[in-house]
C-alpha cells in the first residue's frame, strides 16, 4: 500500500491492485480551510453515508468494496475537474452571487431565502485543493477542462442524481437543498466518485423547515454559520488575497459534539440503519 496524498478530510492510498483506499478521517474544513479540531466519528458516518448512496443510486460509480468503519476501496480514476454542484433552494453562496449579478437563477424564482427553485439549477465549480471558484459552461469549455457534450452530460446527470436523492432524504424526514459530487473516467466510461455524505450537501429536518429564515442544518452549514458569525469567512478571504494562508481557530466541543451527533441523526434516518 502507497500513501498518495491527504485531502482536506481524508487520506488516500494506492493499494497493490491498483485500487485506491480512501481513509475518512474526523478532520473537518469549511471555505477550504481545514480546521485544527476533529469531529467525533465524522469519518466513520462520511465513510457509511458514501457507502449508502453508491448502492442506492443507479448510476455506475467507482465503489468496491468497504473496509472496517472508515476506509473504502475504490476504483483510480481520472478525475474530472469539475465539481457538479445543483442547486435546489436559494441558499448559501447562492444568494450572495446572485446579488452581485454572478449567477442567474430563473425569472420566476422566489428570491425569500430558503424557497425551493422552480427547477434545480446546475452550477459548477472548478476543483481545488485550496479554494474552488464557480465556472461557466464557456469558460469550463475553454479551458479544455471538458467538451461542451460532456459539460451537458455532467449537468443532466448530476440534476437526475439530485432528484433521486432529494426523494430519498424526503422519506427520511429532511429536505435536500443542494449537492455536490464528482465525476471521473475509468477505461471507457464515465463513473460517479469520490464520496456523498454530509460534506457534500445541505440537508434540512423537514419538520423545521419554514422559507425566510435561516435552517437548521444537519450537515456542514453549522460550522459554516459558526465561522461567519465570528467574522472568520471574510477573514479567510482576505489571507487569502494577500497571498497567505488562512488560520482556522479551534472549534469548541460544544459545537464539535453538536456536529456529530447531528450526522449520525442524519444517517439513521435516511438510511433506516442504526451503527
């Protein structure tokens, strides 16, 4: 087994076959920062959660097989470098672009924080281990990152994949607001990779739901509010347009504990398994 690289939230290797191991960690980042404090068994809820939709959706996908509570072995793959971000309620950065006239959404659209869009809408990023920046169907074009048959590929197939799983978190009692996933290509064919869980998307308690304010999240958005309303998001971005790199604070247990209990909430009712 060869160590290969340590992501923002796991660990990679490459296994004697060929395949990849992917080792979820408890580490956590928020605005492409990692942050210094771990979230008690993050790794092991990200690891079942990815494990849980590869076997769900119907789309092929580079899983092989899972390994203890935190590892899975997965096929190598050629990465797009794209993250397939859809969008399905005004939410979160969402917002903020589309105040600066940086994203279009549809002219019907209600523009109350948290409304559902009138359809989900499909918007990119580029992918980065520093920081990923929103990219147009043009510019991804462009910069030979994709053909324009395989930029409208991705969009249809991340949309059909949005809407399978926001069924799925529906019956589980939560609203799926957005997701984010990757793709990437194995000999001839185009595979669904990396992982889906938490880290992944915004998922809302159903029964909390309500549009105009802000929604209690089961997901990542808890850390996100905590360092935005301490000031940190704008200072990352200013370290890191003086060339620096951003310092993250120690996060409090309280809000550590409160993370992970919400995942694990998260993971037995979408999946119906206990752990």
């Amino acid at each position: 087994m060869k160590f290969l690289r340590s992501g923002k939230v796991k660990d990679i290797y490459e296994l004697d076959d060929g395949n990849l191991l992917f080792h979820f960690t408890d580490r956590v980042s928020a605005f492409d920062v990692k942050l210094p404090t771990p979230i008690p068994r993050k790794g092991e809820i990200l690891c079942k959660f990815g494990e849980f939709w590869f076997k769900e959706l119907p789309n092929p996908n580079h899983y092989v097989r899972t390994e203890g509570k935190d590892k899975m072995v997965v096929r190598k793959m050629k990465m797009i470098p794209i993250e397939c971000v859809v969008r399905g309620y005004f939410y979160g950065s969402l917002v903020a672009r589309w105040k600066k006239d940086e994203v279009k959404i549809p002219s019907n659209a209600d523009t109350r924080i948290a409304s559902k869009l009138p359809e989900p809408i499909f918007d990119p990023t580029t992918k980065s281990e520093s920081h990923d920046v929103p990219i147009t169907k043009k510019h991804a074009v462009e910069q030979n990152l994709v053909t324009a048959n395989e930029y409208h590929w991705l969009e249809d197939t991340s949309i059909v994949i949005y809407k399978k799983m926001t069924k799925i978190a529906e019956n589980g009692g939560f609203v799926l607001a957005d997701l984010k996933i990757e793709f990437g290509r194995f000999e001839q064919e185009i595979l669904l990779g990396d992982s889906i869980g938490p880290d992944e998307y915004r998922m809302w308690p159903k029964e909390n739901y309500q549009v105009g304010k802000i929604q209690e999240s089961y997901d990542k958005q808890l850390l996100r509010d905590w360092l935005t309303e301490r000031g940190y998001q704008d200072k990352f971005e200013k370290e890191r347009q003086a060339g620096k790199e951003p310092i993250a604070p120690e996060l409090p247990l309280e809000l550590c504990k409160q993370m992970s209990e919400r995942y694990i909430a998260a993971y037995k009712r979408i999946t119906g398994r206990s752990l």
